[in-house]
C-alpha cells in the first residue's frame, strides 16, 4: 500500500479536532458544516476500504507497520473481514450522530464535536490495531471523550452515571494493561524477542494456569465492555444520561469494542482458558439474554429499556461468539452490525421524542403515531428491525447465531430462543404504549412530525436494514475468508510445537513452513 | 407457465412499495385500482400456472426456481427460491381468488376511511408475504412469509391503532406467534443441522433415505407443531384470534379466516413426509385438532358479538383441517382448508355486510329481523351456513366429511366422535347466528336503524361470487363411495402426499353410515338451534338458568385469558420488578456503591499518604503491574 489509507482514517478524525480548537465557538454552522463534511470524508475513505478489500485473503490487509516505543511496541493496523464492517459502522454512524445533534446540543457545540470526532478516532483505532498495546492506547483513548460526552451534556444524574461508567471500564482496563506487559515479557523469556503483535502472540502455547489468569485480566476488561452480566449495571445509566448521539455511538459501536475484543484478542489467545470457562461464559450469556429481556419489560423510560435490551442482545451475540465455530463467529458480527443499526436508530427515535416532549418516560406518552405518521414508521422499522423480523437485518444475524450456538449446544439454543419471544415482547409493548391508543397527553398534540434533518438522519440507517436483511452475502461475503481462518486457527490448536526442552510456561504452535518470529 | 410462476408474489410487493411510498401523492382512485390490479395479475398468473400443471405430464415435481443464494454462512445457508407444485397451486389460487374478492369488497367497506392508502399498501403487502410463504422451496425463506404475514396481521388488527383494544389485540397476536415461531425456529435448526439445507425436496430426501427418522422425527415436527398452533390458533396459543377481530372485517375475513391462519396446515400437509415418519407426531396433530375443534366450537355456542362467533369458528374449523392431517388424511385437510377459505370469508363479509349496514354494530342482541332489509346479503349469509353446518351438497359437507371418514377408518374412534360433536355444535351456533341476526323480532336501535341500508354492489357482488364456489367447491373431492375416481382432489394432490400417509379404504356400507351420521349431525345441530331461537325464544334462558355454571363458564370463554395474565404475565412482570430493584439495583449496584464506599473509607484512612490525584493513580497502577508481573515471573 502506497497510501496510508487506514492512518487517514483514523488520524483525520483528529486533526480535524486540533483544528477545531482554532475555529470561532459561536458560528454553529460553519462548526457543524467543518465536522461534517470531515467525517463524511472519512467515510466516503473507509468505502475505499470496502471497494478495495480482498474477499478472499484471510489475513489482514492495508496493513502499516513501523517502530513505535520499542519492546515490540509497534504502531501495527490493518483490516482483516472481523474488523472491516465494525470500522464502516463506525465511519457510516459518525455523520448521522452529529446531524441528529444539530437541536439537541445548545451549549458549547465546539466542545461538543471536539470530542465526539476524538471518540471516532480512539474507536477506529481499537478495530485497526494489530498491536497489542495500540489497542490499549487507543481503548482507553475511546474512553475519555465518552466520559466529557456524558459528564457535560449528560441530564440530572450525569455525575454519577460517569463515575459508574468510568470505575467500571477502568477496573476492567488496568488489569488489561498488566496483562498485556505479562505477555511481553513471557514472550521475551520463549523467544529472545518482543513482540507484542497479536498474530505472534497468538502462537503463543502458555500453560493452563498462565492462560487462566491472563484470560481472565482480559476477559473482564471486555465483559464489562459488552457488558456481560453481571456487569452490566453501568449501562443503563450512561445511557439514561448521555445525550442522545452518545448514546447512539454507546451502543452502536462502544459495546462492540467488548465483543470484538474476545474475537481479536481474549480467544485467540488463550483459547485453552477459554475452552475451560466456556460453560460459565455460556451460561452467563443465557442469563444475559433472559435477564436483560425481562428486565426491558419493566423499565419505565424508553432509554433503559432499549439499554437492557442490548444487554440482551449482547448476551446472544456473546453466545454466537463462544459457539466458537464459524456459523456462530459470523453470525455474531452480522449481529454486531446489526445491533449497531437497530439500537442505534432506537437512540435516535428516543431522542426525537425527547425533544417534543422532554421526558422518556413511557406513561407520560401515547397515541404518538396518529400525530407523527412519518416518524411513526421509521420508529417501527427499527423495532422490528431490532425483535429480529425477516426481510430485516436482524433475522439473519439472529438465525445465523442461533445456527452457531446450536450446532455447539442444542440446550443453549433452546434458551436461547426466548429471545424471540422476550424481544417482541418489550419492544411491542413499549411501542403500543408510546405509539398507539389514544391521545393521552395534550402536549402530544403539538408535536410536528420529522424534520428533513431527522428523515435524513434516519433514512440511512433504514435503508442498511433493508439491505443486510436482503442481501446479507454483500457483508458476509467479506468476512467469510478472516472468520474461517480464525475458527481454523483456534480449532486447530492441538499442533503445539514445544519450543524448548526445559520446563517453561511459554511453548509455540506452528505450521509446518512457519518460522518463529525474528 | 413454468418460468412464470415465481412472479406471482410480486405484483403485490410492487404495489404495496409504492402504497407505502408514494401513498400520499396518489388519488383514492388510483390506489384502487393499483391495489385490486396488482392482486388480479397474481391471480391469472396462478391460473395460467394451475394450468401448466396439466401440460406438463411427466415432468418432475416440483418445478423449481433458483433467483440467486440469499444467507451463506459456513454450513448455514439459504437461497431466494420457488416451488410449484398442486399443493402450491391449491394455495396460491385460494389466496390470490379469495385475496382478489376481498380486495374489491374492501373498496366499498373502507371507501369512508381515512386511512384507505395504508390500508390497501398493508393487504398488498400481507399478498405478497402469503404467497411468499406457499412458494418458498426451503423453510427459512418460508419463515420470511410466515412473519411477513404475521407483520402484516399485527399492523392489520391494529389498523385503528387510536383504539387501545385495537393496539393490544395486535401487540397480543405477534407475541403469542412469536411463543409458536420459537418453537418452529428449533425445529428449523434441526433440519438445517442435519440435512445441511432446508430445501422441501433436501428435507424430504433425507427423511426418505432414513438420516431423520424415529424420535428425532417425531421432535422435529412437534417442534414445528408448535409455530403452528401459533399461527394457525391451536390449543393452547389460540386465544390471539378471538382479539384478532378488532380489526376491520374484511381483515378478518382474509387473513384470520380464509389465509393466513391455514398457513400452519399448509406447513404440516407440506412436511408430511416428515410427519408421516414420526409415529406418534400424528397423533398429536390429531388429537391438539379434534380437541381445538370442540373446545372452540363450546366457546362459540354463547358469544353474542358475531364477529366473535365466526372466530371461535375458525378455531375450530382449522381444529378440522389438523385432525386430518393428523390421522394421515392430508388430502382431505387442505380440501377443507380450500373450502373453508370460500364459506368462512363469505360468513365473515356477509358478517362485515351486516356490521356495515347497522353501523357498526356487532352485537346481535341488537339486531334480529335484518332478513328484509338486507335481501342481498341474507342469501350469500345462508349459503355460507349452511355450508359450514355440512349439509349435504354444499362444500363443506364434503371436505368435513372426508376428514371424519378417515378418522374413522384409521381407528381413531374417539377422534371421530369429537368431530360429529363438533360439527352438531358447528350447526347449531351457526344458525343460532342467522336466526338471531335475520330472523325473529328486530331489537335495532332507533339510532342504528336510522341509517339502514344494504350495502352497495362493490360488496355484494363479492358475496355473490363466494357463494357460488361455497355451494360447488365440494364436487371436486367426492366421498370414494362414488368411486376410486371420484375424489379429483385427491388425486391431484397425490403427486405431493406421501401415499404411505394416506388412509386406508373402507367398506361401501361403513362409509354410507358415516355419511349419514355426517348429515345427521347438521340437520340435529339445525333443528336445536331452529327450536331454541325460533320456535321457544325463551329456552336458552331456561337452560341458562338452569346450568348456570357451565353457562358462565362458556360465556367467559373458560377464563383462559383471565388464568394467562394471572398466572403468566403478571407473575412475570411482578417477578421482574423485584428482581430488578431487588438485585439489579440493591445486589450489583450495592456492590459497586459499596466498594467505592469502601475504596473512600480507605482512601480516607490512608490519607496521609495522599499527595495528589495523578501521583494516586500512577502509583496504584505501577504497584499493581509490578505486583502481578511480580507473581507470574518469579
């Protein structure tokens, strides 16, 4: 590659903040038009990415790598099909988040977009590193924008909410980082050399205990991240108060850090550990699942309950995950995707709301549709779209997992099927009590129906649904290739290559024309 | 016709895109014409298709048609294909003629609505997920159809969504099928687990070829059972349907009558092979049936709403259809699934004809004496009826008794009796309907009566047309009494039904009594219903009174809805809520407040050794790096 297409990518983002700085903080046109068309310009450089990518290559691709900070810290991305769709959901989301912010931020808009464009460059660099400590730089660089995000513009609770969210994220990340050092040094030790880039390390053989432990440091910092029960209280918090493009990108794209953190990292490399715990995994997942469900029944505001519904979500795409064959691996990046889309549209309809009626609480609604037909039928698309309806993308990144997590385990499937039931249920229900019966409010009568600004943040949005949910081999088609191998890879981990005679926790796996790295 | 037949789901998918699109831009009279021509094209090009199946002698069934691969996903995969063969031909001509009539008779039910556009981009949209459903040639684009039209049901029945019954009927509907579909969604994962596809001819093979046989058959197709107890109203996810009827009446007539709820028996006679396999799933089918039928048709001897009286009846006569297919008689179930579909959405659009002409009304306590002045819609009314009670010669009488007769002849005796007594009841409560409706004294309100007036041509004749195929739809199935050859309904489909599932043949003269207790059972049914709303009005008080529990108990419809929210829904919502402030909010979160609580308690004590916050948080972190290297290293 001539071009560093992926540095742009997530580096652009950036300048464009550091510019900011410069630009008058009163003129909110000019403001939104110059974060605008910079991250439509991202955009329109990751579909380069999409056009340009090889469907058949497995490994990854538009990869730069250079020295960084030594100790096998390098400054290593590239794109692989795991990764590819996370980074367009990202770049694809940014300009509808700051659109749909257009009349909700009042005050301090510079700021503002300041961070969210930071939020989408620590974010983009998450999904691009190969490196294990850029990903960690980068992991806790996301962190901080989402915290102003919230603290700032954040309702009443905003304080607490990011206390909670912050405890949570960096409990799990410092054990993280200690990880991440343990496995450089331990690779050190086996060959002589750092290196900290994932597809060495996942050659890596460690002893049982060392995985356990190492897993364990990893997988928290993800679980909570996902969030997996039971560490799942944080969310509905941050998203009750974050304003509603935080909100949106929280759940589109924040929680699938988690999630694609077990795919890249936490499995490949100890994928024994793994193995170990994945009866408690699964099972916390199938609590997930039914959990975050039943609890979406009761919520009273609208935001919780579409947060409890991603812990339920997340809890399937969890499951797909620890299927660990290649129907679930897929199916739960489809799912990603698609709660991405789903969940996110919910954020966007909730924010509509909130800005005719300045509450989310459901009582305080009804008959919504009869007021508001346009946005009526976008708010039930998403809902269906997100109960998993066929023709929708959620039916196949649903049956897909399903598919997975059956062929692994016919009992979990059959759990995991309440989320059929459980989905319609409260997404129904809330859009019946919101939506539908009579006018029980008189403000509701006041309110005017969508914007052309809201139709086109929401119209994209709709149209992807359609589209994966018809064509989903457009997506898939990319991924097949990278899932396969990495299914191949953690299956076929029983050829162990011991390295060294002499009693050590580290020995390596190798095929047979591979070297050690040098 | 054979490259043809794929397109018939799509005039109506056209239609329906451009409803929803452009709706509000298109004059009331264009939207008519759209929405009726798109589902007349998809009926000629069913017939031209039901047409080639005669020219194409010798040519393996089914047709097939590949558009492109949808889903690959390592072994998972699905394509966008279609299917023809005579069972697909008997649905798609029932659902496009029947859709066809009930579109035109809409134009003049809905002609006063606010809502026509979305209306008729609904029922266009719901034509296409129906016909989806009947031609798919694998079952997970089948399951598009099968949810497509569970949509289009919930968006339908909640079609006056200002109404709060009408947005908890359609909320109630979905999620009930919902409980069926995750049933059927395990059953699909089944057969795509281990045939590799859920292509029909890849299912039937493997199952001809002994890879699914025995117990692993019988779970697979109970657990498909279950997505059909939801969608076609069986025991125990039947108590959506009676809901159902908030919405508007043609919608009744074509969706929760004539269409969609026959989707589940579709499903069952398209899988026989694989239920025919299964010992004992068959006598599930039967026995959830016969007992839907009566159970439903008790329900139906009380209610006055006459809506509701035309649902309980469709439970029960979709109880019918399964109890055929569940004795192996998968012939004379979707016959009557055919038959069914023209008398039953004749009874419920001469029932919208009725609720028309009195404004609404739908209670029949309320009408009574309506014969004259409705003289065009008291004739197509009375076909219907009778038609349903199975009196001979009319087409209900025929593919009844054919399910019955091969209960019958496979020994299942009880089941056989189940259905005569269904089919008294069936008698009874449909003339206890015209009677209390057309004939006796009128109980109108001055205010109803004020506006009074048949309904216009643009519904009747619809009536008309329904009820001609309600008296002559039966002659294309005739008892074997009159010959090997007599029943072309059966021979047609024969190419589709595995012959080992078929029954085996009686005696002439144990056939002939069966006929007559058929017969026998109508005309008692008739004369009871003749007795106790005509000749001596004040009988079923009388008997009321003198049974009253077991007349309330009918009259409240079992309080099965009453036992579901007291013992499902409510447990769970209150369970939920304590689990949530219970553990949710006092367990995780006390936890998290605690520690933090805790973590300042410490920090307090610890406090001279506090010289700022960076230097905390780097020295906490360094020291917890250094203590975890510290244990794995050395």
């Amino acid at each position: 590659m001539s071009m560093p297409l992926l540095s742009l990518i997530t580096f652009l983002p950036l300048a464009a903040a550091v510019l900011l700085i410069f630009f008058p903080k009163d003129r909110k046109r000019l403001l939104y038009g110059f974060a605008l068309g910079v991250t439509v310009a991202v955009f329109a450089a990751s579909l380069i990415l999409y056009f340009g990518f090889d469907s058949a290559a497995a490994g990854p691709q538009f990869v730069e790598r250079t020295a960084w900070l030594g100790f096998g810290i390098q400054y290593h991305v590239g794109v692989d099909g795991i990764s590819l769709f996370l980074v367009l959901l990202t770049t694809f989301l940014l300009p509808l988040v700051l659109l749909s912010s257009w009349s909700y931020i009042r005050e301090r808009i510079k700021e503002y977009l300041i961070f969210m464009l930071l939020l989408e460059t620590g974010i983009l660099g998450v999904f691009l590193s190969l490196n294990l400590f850029l990903f960690y730089v980068f992991w806790e660089a996301a962190l901080i924008p989402m915290y102003f995000l919230i603290g700032i513009w954040g309702g009443k609770r905003r304080v607490y909410a990011t206390m909670k969210f912050v405890l949570f994220t960096m409990a799990g990340s410092l054990l993280m980082l200690a990880a991440i050092f343990t496995l450089s040094s331990l690779f050190f030790k086996a060959t002589g050399t750092y290196s900290l880039n994932v597809f060495d390390q996942a050659r890596m053989v460690l002893n049982p205990r060392l995985q356990t432990w190492l897993f364990l440091a990893f997988g928290l910092a993800f679980a909570i991240k996902v969030p997996m029960f039971p560490f799942h209280t944080w969310l509905p918090d941050a998203h009750v108060e974050a304003p509603t493009g935080a909100s949106i990108l929280l759940a589109a794209v924040l929680l699938k850090m988690g999630s694609y953190g077990f795919l890249r990292f936490a499995i490949p490399l100890f994928p024994d550990a793994v193995e170990r715990f994945l009866p408690v995994l699964s099972v916390l997942c199938l609590i997930g699942i039914i959990y975050g469900g039943l609890m979406a029944l009761i919520q009273k505001d609208i935001k919780s309950l579409v947060a409890y519904s991603s812990v339920s979500h997340m809890g399937l795409v969890m499951l797909a995950v620890f299927s660990l064959n290649v129907e679930g691996t897929l199916g739960a990046i489809y799912q990603m995707l698609n709660h991405g889309l789903s969940t996110g549209a919910l954020f966007l309809a909730v924010g509509i709301l909130y800005e005719r009626a300045h509450t989310r609480l459901i009582r305080d609604f009804g008959g919504v549709s009869k007021q508001m037909p346009v946005f009526s039928a976008f708010f039930l698309i998403a809902v269906l779209s997100s109960a998993g309806l066929p023709g929708l993308n959620g039916f196949i990144g649903e049956i897909t997992c399903l598919y997975g997590v059956f062929a692994a385990n016919k009992v979990y499937a059959a759990l995991a099927v309440t989320t059929l039931i459980l989905g319609a249920a409260y997404l129904l229900w809330m859009f019946q009590r919101v939506m539908q019966g009579p006018v029980t409010n008189e403000k509701i009568l006041s309110f005017p129906d969508m914007s052309w600004r809201e139709i086109a943040c929401f119209a994209p949005i709709v149209v992807l649904m359609f589209w994966m949910g018809i064509a989903p081999r457009a997506f898939t088609g990319k991924m097949d290739a990278s899932v396969t191998a990495y299914v191949h890879r953690i299956k076929g981990r029983e050829r162990v290559f011991v390295q060294k005679a002499v009693p050590s926790p580290v020995s390596f796996r190798l095929d047979a024309e591979e070297r050690l790295p040098r | 016709m054979r490259d043809l037949f794929w397109l018939i789901p799509f005039p109506p998918a056209a239609s329906a895109l451009a409803l929803i699109l452009f709706g509000r831009f298109l004059s009331r009279k264009w939207v008519t014409i759209q929405a009726c021509g798109s589902v007349l094209v998809s009926f000629l090009l069913s017939i031209f298709s039901f047409a080639g199946l005669f020219g194409s002698a010798g040519e393996s069934l089914p047709w097939i048609k590949i558009l492109s691969p949808w889903i690959k996903a390592g072994a998972f995969g699905a394509d966008f294909g279609f299917q023809f063969d005579p069972l697909s031909a008997v649905m798609v001509l029932v659902v496009t003629g029947v859709g066809l009539l009930i579109h035109v008779y809409s134009v003049g039910y809905m002609a006063h609505d606010k809502g026509y556009t979305r209306y008729f981009a609904y029922l266009n949209l719901f034509m296409f997920a129906m016909l989806l459903l009947v031609l798919a040639s694998n079952m997970v684009l089948m399951f598009v159809g099968w949810e497509g039209v569970g949509l289009c049901s919930y968006l339908l029945i909640g079609f006056w969504f200002e109404r709060k019954s009408a947005s908890a009927a359609g909320k109630k509907a979905f999620i009930v099928n919902r409980i069926g579909d995750a049933g059927f969604l395990l059953g699909l994962l089944f057969l795509l687990t281990i045939v590799g596809s859920s292509d029909f001819t890849a299912i039937n093979g493997a199952v001809r070829g002994g890879t699914i046989g025995g117990g692993l058959a019988t779970l697979i197709a109970l657990l498909l059972f279950v997505g059909a107890t939801g969608k076609s109203a069986q025991i125990p996810l039947y108590i959506w349907l009676p809901d159902a009827m908030e919405g508007p009446t043609p919608v009744s007539a074509l969706i929760h009558a004539a269409t969609m709820v026959t989707a589940g028996v579709y499903m069952v006679a398209r899988l026989n092979v694989l239920f025919g396999a299964s010992g004992s799933a068959g006598d599930v089918v039967a026995i959830i049936g016969a007992a839907t039928a009566v159970f439903a048709a008790t329900m139906a001897l009380t209610q006055n709403d006459i809506k509701r009286v035309l649902a309980y009846s469709t439970i029960s006569q979709l109880g019918y259809m399964f109890l055929g297919c569940g004795v192996g008689a998968y012939a004379a179930g979707v016959f009557h699934l055919a038959t069914h579909a023209f008398f039953k959405s004749l009874l419920f659009l001469s029932a919208g004809s009725v609720i028309h002409a009195l404004s609404g009304e739908q209670d029949m306590r309320k009408m009574g004496g309506l014969r004259k002045y409705l003289p065009r819609t008291y004739p197509p009314f009375l076909v219907g009826a009778i038609a349903i009670s199975g009196v001979p010669f009319l087409s209900g009488f025929f593919s009844k008794d054919a399910i019955l007769t091969s209960a019958f002849a496979q020994g299942k005796t009880i089941l056989w009796a189940l259905g005569l007594a269904g089919a008294i009841m069936t008698a009874f409560y449909m003339f206890r309907l015209i009677f209390m409706t057309f004939h006796g004294p009128e109980r109108i309100s001055e205010e109803a009566k004020s506006h009074l007036h048949e309904s216009p041509k643009v519904m009747t004749v619809p009536l008309a047309i329904l009820a001609v195929f309600s008296i002559i739809a039966g002659y294309v199935g005739l008892p074997a009494i009159l010959g090997e050859k007599a029943d072309l309904f059966r021979r047609f489909l024969a190419p589709v039904i595995s012959p080992a599932a078929e029954a085996r043949a009686l005696s002439i003269g144990a056939e002939g009594l069966l006929i007559l207790a058929s017969a026998g059972a109508a005309f008692l049914g008739i004369f009871v219903a003749y007795l106790f709303y005509i000749r001596s009005p004040h009988l079923p008080q009388a008997l009321a009174d003198r049974l009253p529990f077991v007349h309330k108990l009918l009259y409240n419809k079992y309080y099965v809805d009453e036992a579901v929210g007291a013992v499902v829904i409510r447990p769970l919502i209150r369970g939920s809520d304590l689990v949530y402030s219970g553990f949710d909010l006092k367990v995780i979160d006390g936890a998290i407040n605690g520690s933090a609580a805790a973590a300042g308690f410490f920090g307090k004590a610890l406090s001279f050794l506090q010289t700022g916050f960076v230097k905390d948080y780097a020295f906490a972190f360094l020291l917890g790096v250094a203590l975890i290297l510290g244990v794995f290293l050395f």
